[in-house]
C-alpha cells in the first residue's frame, strides 16, 4: 500500500475516489491540489491536506502515487507543473477518458510509470468498478499498489489493450448516468399511474438496487432473471412487450454507448 498519495482535482470523481481511500485502515496519508475554493471546502474537514496549487507543495514532497484526476482537456496546461515527479520510482494514475499513457508520458517523463483507470461515481460508497491498464514502465509492485488502493473504492479489474480504455469510459465510467435516467424515467412514470412522488421516488430506486443486487448475487444472468419474472400473459409481460418491441432499448443503450465510446476517442484525438 502507497504511503503518500497525492490527488490532483478534487471533483465529484476525485472526492468519491477520496471517501474510498479515506475508509482504509489504515489510509494513505494524502494531499490534494485542488484550485477551486468551494471543492477544497467540502473536504477542509476531512483527514487530508489541501492546497490551491502546485506551488504550495513543499520543495521535498514526494508522493508514492499521483492521482491525475483533472479534466482531460485541462492536463496539457495541469500536468507540466508534477513532472518533477515523473520517472520509474513514482507512479501516475489517471482517470481521464480519452488521454492515453502515450500523451501523458509527452507531458512528464518518457520512463515515467503510468496506469490509467476508469473509475465510476459508486466509487464513493465503495461499490465502483475500476479498469486499469498500466504502461511497460509499471512494475509489478506499482501495479499491485494502484489495485490496492483503487480496491478501497470497489471492483478492480485490469485489461492489456489501452483501446479498450474508450469501450470501458462508455460502458461502466459513463453507465451511472444511464442507470439514474431510467430511475428518473421509472420514478416519473409511477407518478403518472397515481403513485405519490415520495412512494414514487423510493419504489424506483429501490427496484432498480435489488434487480442489480440479485443480478450479481447468483448464478443466473440477467436474461434468467427477467424470464423468471415474466409470467407469460401476466403484467410484466406486457411491459416488455412495450420495452422489447423491434428490440428498441437494446439498440437506444447501445447507440448510447457507441457515442460515449466515439467522444471518448475524440477527446483522445484532441490532446
């Protein structure tokens, strides 16, 4: 386990990746570089030091692990300033979709080690999912230390192609997202049949975590699943009818996830 930790960008993705850390017994000690004062106020009671910038780290600061969580079309004008602490001895980690190990070894060190990761909101309450992949300057150890670390956050998962970084930002990094819409669809359409909004609210929510909790509890996938609860003729079937009708939603989430993907590589396109 990583010593010093230092976390550049303290956003909602930094600061769910910090609540995970911070739960470890016992934690990194960790620093944070983060420009904005209102986001450096939410943690200014959290066991971490917080500073406004790069500048104000000490001339003898040397973390174990730089965690580049700034937005991608920021780290061409972030990254200059934590290249003194580029090279084998030091790991990066970056959670920005799109901005390849090529692209930040270009703007630090050419041996630095460097593993990107797609981490995911649920991070926060220790249930994300993360896929790493780590350059050929990554040792065996480092690699292990940012498994660990990351673990505190959820389900870590590693892949040895870096194009497949696009596919995973579109998939679980973006898929929250997708999975809040449909309990704001589902909370909306129960008000609409009569339910109060506050019934309305928790039965959506409440659905949606014990499908998935069930989904990764036992040995049926999720195909299984809904077959068991489709009794043929009864009401679910009939909502399927609606839902699976000319396979609509299997080509609207995937359409979803090409164009994630595709600005995903966009993004990588414009570093």
């Amino acid at each position: 386990m990583a010593e010093k930790v230092l976390l550049v960008g303290c956003g909602n993705m930094g600061f769910a990746m910090l609540q995970g850390w911070l739960a470890l017994q016992p934690s990194p000690q960790i620093t944070v570089v983060e420009p904005a004062a209102a986001l450096r106020a939410r943690i200014s009671d959290l066991a971490v030091s917080a500073l406004a910038s790069a500048e104000d780290l000490a001339a003898d600061y040397c973390p174990d692990i730089v965690v580049l969580a700034v937005k991608p079309q920021m780290f061409a004008d972030v990254l200059p300033a934590y290249a003194r602490f580029a090279g084998p001895s030091r790991l990066f980690v970056s959670i920005a979709a799109g901005v390849t190990t090529a692209t930040i070894a270009g703007l630090t060190a050419a041996d630095a080690a460097i593993v990107r990761c797609m981490p995911n909101t649920p991070a926060a309450i220790g249930h994300g999912v993360m896929a790493l992949f780590a350059n050929d300057h990554v040792t065996a150890g480092q690699s292990e230390a940012a498994a660990t670390l990351l673990a505190a956050c959820g389900t870590v998962v590693r892949i040895d192609n870096e194009a497949l970084m696009d596919a995973v930002t579109a998939v679980s990094g973006s898929g929250p997202a997708y999975v809040f819409h449909f309990i704001e669809a589902l909370s909306e359409a129960a008000r609409q049949v009569g339910l109060p909004e506050d019934l309305a609210d928790l039965m959506a929510i409440k659905t949606v975590e014990g499908a998935a909790r069930l989904a990764g509890s036992g040995d049926d996938d999720p195909a299984t699943l809904r077959q068991k609860v489709t009794s043929p003729g009864g009401t679910t079937a009939a909502a399927l009818g609606v839902l699976m009708r000319d396979d609509a939603l299997s080509k609207l989430v995937g359409d979803a996830v090409e164009a994630a993907r595709d600005r995903s590589i966009e993004l990588g396109k414009s570093e």
